[in-house]
C-alpha cells in the first residue's frame, strides 16, 4: 500500500510549480489563492483537529470542502461572489492534484463537480462628467501631493484602471512624449516585452 500523500507537499508544488513556473500568475492571484488556503487550513484544523502538516490528501474531500464554503457565508458573512472565488482557488489546487495524484481520481472528480453558486452581479455606477471636473478640482496642485492626487485621479478616469493595477505601476510603465500611454499588465495576464495593444491604457 502507498503512503497518504502530503497535502503540505501538493500545495508547495501547487504555488511554486504550477502559479509561479507554469503559469506565472500575478502577485494579486497568488495573494488571493494564499488566503483561501489560509482560511480553509485554520478551518480544517479546528474540524478535523489536525495541524495542516499533518494533513494527508485523502482528507480534504468534497464534504469538507461544502463544509468551509457554507461556515464562509453563514459564519463570515462573505458574499456568493466572494465564495465563488474561494471556490474556484480550491477548483485550482485539485485541477493539479488530478495530474500529481490520479489514484485519488473520484475524489478529485466529486471536488470539481461542487457548482458555484449563482448571484445578480450589480450595474456599477458611473461619474457624471460635473462629478469627474469636481474631483480632478479638490487637489491642491500649488503642492506636490496635490499635484500627484490629480494625476492619480485624471488616470483613474481615463484608463479605468483597477486600484491594484494603478497602485502596482512602476516609474518604467509611464511612457511620455510621442504616443504617450501606460503599460499595464492586468492580474491575469502575463509580462511580455512586447505587449499587444490591449495592455495598453492610452493617455
């Protein structure tokens, strides 16, 4: 009979293999699919009475899994989207196992088969063209926090960038002159030296 395979060795394999190597995720991916595990690790400690070193694979089945999503939304409060994107990380992590462990195939196959749940996604609102002029005006731009204030809003405006994708851009990104424009990687994309034209926020 084979050893229980290690769900600690799985999951190191999962981030720095498959995330990292494979399919060089972004920071924001990697720190979302870290808190999953994070959160579903002190979960199963607290059921199962086991550290998460002493965990084997074979345990962490669909119950269990059913089980910490609904603690997540009775418990926590968390949303259905939010639950979904919980959902999807551990969806991940048995994707790979599937190929790291085939002879825990029904297991990894009930896991998969656990359905998001369905949610009305909200109309997110827009700025009047008065409310936009009233913002980019607050700043004070006679100081230099005022006037990096207004190139925040200003880009925020026109690029409709996610505030993880204008706070992760670096001094390189900002290309001026001629055909000015910022180069941004969103958080499922991957870094290329030649972008195509829809990593690009024009200016």
């Amino acid at each position: 009979m084979s050893n229980p395979i290690s769900l600690a060795t799985l999951l190191e394999r999962f981030f720095a293999q498959r995330l990292m190597q494979q399919r060089q995720a972004s920071p924001h991916t990697i720190s979302s699919y870290r808190d999953t595990f994070r959160q579903f690790l002190k979960f199963t400690e607290h059921r199962l009475h086991k550290v998460p070193s002493q965990l084997g694979f074979q345990e962490i089945d669909a119950p269990l899994i059913m089980a910490f999503l609904d603690y997540l939304e009775k418990r926590q409060g968390i949303s259905t989207r939010s639950r979904n994107l919980r959902l999807n990380a551990l969806r991940s992590f048995f994707r790979f196992a599937s190929f790291e462990a085939p002879d825990h195939s029904a297991q990894i196959q009930r896991v998969l088969a656990i359905p998001s749940k369905r949610f009305t996604r909200t109309l997110v609102p827009f700025l009047t063209r008065s409310e936009v002029d009233a913002l980019l005006a607050a700043p004070d731009q006679s100081t230099w926090s005022g006037r990096r204030d207004h190139a925040f809003i200003l880009m925020a405006v026109q690029t409709g960038l996610r505030i993880s994708e204008m706070t992760g851009l670096k001094r390189q990104d900002i290309i001026l002159g001629v055909g000015s424009h910022v180069r941004v990687v969103g958080k499922d994309a991957r870094n290329d030296a030649h972008p195509s034209p829809n990593q690009h926020a024009q200016c």
